[in-house]
C-alpha cells in the first residue's frame, strides 16, 4: 500500500514489491520465455489478478486485437483474491483505444 506523504513506508513497499518480482515473476516470466506460452499461463489464470491485465495487452501486442477485447470483457469478471485495486472500466477503455488505433499492435 501506498500513501501519500509517507515516504518510508511507500520506500519499504517499493523494496517489497522488487523482491517480489525478482523472487516470483522474473523466473515465472523466463520459465515462459515465448509470447505463446505467456498467454497460455495467462488463459489459465496463472498470473492470477494480473492475468485480466497482462493478458489482452499481451494478445494486442501479438497481433490478436479481437483476442485482446475478449480478454478485457473477460478479465472484468475475475474475482480479486489479492486486494489489487484497478479501474477496469478505465483499463478498458484506454487498451481499447489503442486497439481501435493501431489494431496489430503499437
């Protein structure tokens, strides 16, 4: 969590957060070294909250938009398990706006 006006502790949950990534994502991510791989482990909710994300902007950026639109409309009905907050209507609209601009990916 991040507040505001908190420095130290907003420092202490960056240093969490990279150790966690470090830790967790990075061999998660090397493990599926291939764009195929990703969106199978994200399909399968691997990521957990964060496959609703990762995985339509992942899909645009393979050149699947109409993937990706799945995937966001999908991705709305996940149930946080992790207190993650997202805007997913402002998620929404944003990727699909670039989808409408540059459909086989940015």
């Amino acid at each position: 969590m991040f507040v505001k006006d908190e420095d130290q502790s907003n420092a202490a949950t960056w240093d969490l957060l990279g150790r966690d990534i470090d830790q967790y994502a990075t061999p998660w991510m090397l493990e599926r070294s291939t764009p195929e791989q990703l969106i199978a482990a994200l399909r399968r909710h691997e990521g957990l909250e964060t496959s609703r994300l990762g995985l339509p902007v992942l899909l645009w950026l393979t050149g699947d938009p109409d993937g990706a639109r799945e995937a966001i409309e999908a991705g709305r009905r996940i149930r946080n398990i992790t207190g993650m907050v997202v805007d997913d209507d402002s998620f929404a609209e944003r990727l699909n706006a670039e989808i409408d601009a540059h459909p086989s990916g940015p």
